[in-house]
C-alpha cells in the first residue's frame, strides 16, 4: 500500500506531469484544497490507485473520461465541491 497524503495544502490545480512517476500509488489524499482545475491524463499513470480523494475542493465540472483508464479505483470521493 502507497499513500500520499496532501490534504490541506492549498493546491488549486492538478497537472498531467504531478503523478507521472507514482504507478505505484494506492491512495491518493487531495481533499480540503482549492482544487479548481485538473488537467486532462493527470491519473492516467496511476493504474494501482483504489481510493481517490477529492473532497472539499473548488470542482465544478469533471469530465467523464478523466478516470476511465484506472480500473482499479473502488472509492472515488467528490464531496462538497
């Protein structure tokens, strides 16, 4: 098991380069953050990861497709955006 937490970090934007190296990761803490953006392919190389967390965070729209090549993600967590 691989986590990286980076809650309450004041991020606003996740880029298709910030997790490039990380296959490895299984859980992915991006909650209470000002995430407004997030970049197209930005999770494409994390094909281990079960549980994303974007909880709290300034989303307004997440395009469908972002996730469809981690088959491996059980928990997906959008709460208050």
């Amino acid at each position: 098991m691989v986590t990286i937490d980076l809650r309450l970090n004041y991020l606003e934007k996740i880029q298709n380069c910030d997790f490039k190296m990380l296959n490895k990761l299984t859980y992915l803490k991006l909650d209470h953050n000002r995430i407004r953006d997030i970049e197209l392919n930005s999770f494409i190389h994390l094909n281990q990861l079960i549980e994303l967390n974007l909880n709290f965070n300034l989303l307004d729209f997440i395009p469908n497709y972002l996730f469809q090549n981690i088959t491996s993600l059980k928990f997906l967590r959008l709460a208050d955006n």
